[in-house]
C-alpha cells in the first residue's frame, strides 16, 4: 500500500498546498527526507510568491502535479548540516530557488549553469532523486542539497530579499550573458511588476540609462521617483511610441501576458536586443522583417546557475537593492493570488512563514 505525503519521510512537515486546477490552498501535512550527508534542513522564514506559483496551482501550464505546495524564494535558518556539509553551519541565514537538484555532471552542471541541465529538480512540482514529490517554501522547513543552498548576505532584510532568489536572478542573467552591463547605454524594460521593478535597480547600479514600458500610465511616478527610471513610455501611446522608435540599445520583457513584440522591435536601434523573460500561456508572434533590416536579435534567458545567484545576490546587497514587497500571513495567500492575477501588487508578495505558519496550524 502507497505511503501518504506525511508518512513517507521521517521529518513530518507542514504548510499549504493546492490540490487542484482551481488554484486554492489549504493547510497540508506532509514529510521532508532526512539529512543525507550532503542535505541541509532549512528552517523557513520567508517565502516569496512568484507569478510562476500562480500559473503552476491553477495549472495555467499544464504539467501541474497535486496537491502541489508551491514557493521557490526560500529564506530561513539552517537547524541542521549532513556530516560532508562544509559551505553552511547551523544558524546561518541561506536561500533556495527554483531549483534543488541536478545531475552536477553534464556539460550544463560543469560551466556553473546547473538551471539549463536536462535533469534539472525544481524546488517544486518536480521529483527528487529518490521519486518521490518535491515540495516548495509554503512551509515550515525544507531539506535541500547543500549545493543548492545559497548564502545569504548578512545586510540584506531577508523578507525584501527573498523574491531576488527568482526574481532578481532572472533579470541579472540575461543582463551579463547578453552584455546588457555597460554604463550609459540604453535599456527599455517592458512590464512594471515583480520582475520589472527589480530590473530597474539593477540596471541603473550597472549605470545604464532606463526607459520603463508600461500599458498603465499611473505608474510613471512610481517608476521615475520610486525606483529610479530615466523615463517612462506609454506603450498604448501611437505618439509616444513612434517618437521613440530606434532609441534602445537592449529591451528587456518582462510582461506574462500574450502581446505584440513588433512595437518593442521597432523601439530598438540596428544590432539592438530584445530579452524575453515573461512566460504567456500561449505562443506570441514573432515578425521577422525588423529583425532581417536591423540586424536585431530576440533572446530567453532563465533564472541562472547557483554560483551566478550567489553573484547577484552579493551584487545586490553591495548596492543596496532589494525587493519591494507586501508581506502577508499564510492565511492570507489565496486573496493574494488573486489580487496577483490582476496584477495588484507593488510588486512582490512575501509570506511570513515563520510568523503566520503555525497559527494556520491551529
């Protein structure tokens, strides 16, 4: 007979977790494995809610797996080191991302780019090495891989870092894989919420000059005063966006809805790069005469390797920059996915895990 999630492993553990495509969490007993030589046990602190969680409990993409505990911006504690753990002691504050494992052997896993190996174990809705369900930062603890760990900076608040563990490490991958770090050059960064807003920081620490795509005009105040940005274009604006036509070195898009990329082509000069991050549900179109007449290139990038994350997140911590966040009890997720779907929220929601956890226990 098939052991439940909490009788599987000998650590019991709790937190929420979806159980179907309606996306609706509740509390949820399950089991972590116990410290292998190599693992970690992680206390959680706080977990960042990333838009991927949204789409993976409402099933938006189609492989997801239930009951599914979502989360993949991990802070905590460590309560517990494996005897060959060398990079962490009990008590140092760490991280964990959107990954938890890999086969550390390919030729991905070789050059520090464990994100893009075949075998890749997510922290979440993904299997562990021994085949049974990997399950994510909605909860009281988490047994990860030491390799997997981050370590996290001292100076840095660890609600308002967390979502950097996706969410900046998204934005500052593609910056120096695609050379998009060299002071005064111009950026577009289209989309204003959880991935923008932490693009907007780093790229004016690399001192480039920012331009902020948005359909919402309400938020230039925001993204000029708040955050920094040389300038703000409307992008619904015919006007505004003609006079801007060829003015960007690099744009990088951020949004996850379905929408037109002819108009941010056309704001790139010849040779310039336009970056997608942002996960639609369905395929965009792509035209392909501006990029044959300007010599323009359209890339992806995904989160980056750990000892890439490591980088961002003491980058950020040299300058200061962290997420800017609403922290909300565990109770309170399934209002906040929903205010997240309509995209309100400035701009990442953080659950108090340790704070808000146990109560939900109860």
């Amino acid at each position: 007979m098939a052991k439940t999630a909490e009788e599987e492993h000998p650590q019991k553990a709790f937190g929420w977790a979806a159980r179907d495509s309606s996306g609706t969490l509740s509390p949820f007993h399950f089991s972590r494995r116990e410290n292998s030589g190599e693992d970690v046990t992680i206390n959680v602190l706080y977990c960042g809610v990333c838009h991927s969680d949204l789409h993976a409990c409402r099933n938006e993409w189609g492989f997801s797996h239930y009951p599914l505990v979502p989360g993949h911006e991990i802070v905590g504690t460590v309560t517990k080191a494996g005897s060959n753990v060398e990079k962490f002691k009990v008590g140092d504050r760490v991280g964990v991302g959107v990954m938890v494992g890999s086969c550390k052997s390919c030729e991905y896993c070789k050059q520090d780019l464990e994100n893009y190996c075949p075998k890749i174990m997510f922290t979440y809705n993904s299997l562990a090495a021994d085949g049974t369900k990997n399950y994510g930062g909605y909860s009281n603890m988490i047994v990860v891989d030491q390799h997997f760990v981050i370590r996290f900076p001292d100076s840095m608040p660890l609600d308002a870092g967390a979502p950097l563990l996706c969410a900046g490490i998204t934005v500052y991958s593609p910056m120096k894989y695609y050379g998009i770090t060299e002071a005064g050059k111009h950026l577009g960064i289209a989309g204003l919420g959880g991935l923008g807003h932490v693009a907007v920081k780093i790229a004016k620490a690399f001192g480039l000059k920012v331009t902020v795509i948005s359909s919402s005009p309400k938020k230039e105040n925001e993204a000029i005063n708040n955050l920094g940005a040389d300038a703000f274009l409307v992008s619904n604006d015919p006007g505004k966006m003609k006079a801007a036509i060829g003015t960007m070195d690099y744009i990088i898009d951020t949004v996850s809805a379905v929408h037109a990329l002819a108009p941010l082509l056309s704001l790139l000069k010849p040779n310039g790069k336009l970056i997608t991050l942002g996960l639609p549900d369905k395929p965009l179109e792509l035209p392909i005469f501006p990029l044959v007449l300007g010599r323009k290139l359209v890339g992806g990038s995904d989160i980056g390797g750990i000892k890439e994350t490591q980088e961002m997140l003491d980058f950020c911590a040299k300058h200061n920059i962290t997420a800017d966040v609403e922290v909300i009890g565990m109770d309170e997720i399934n209002v906040a996915m929903d205010r997240l779907a309509k995209s309100d929220v400035k701009y990442r929601f953080v659950i108090d895990v340790a704070n808000s956890l146990s109560k939900s226990q109860l």
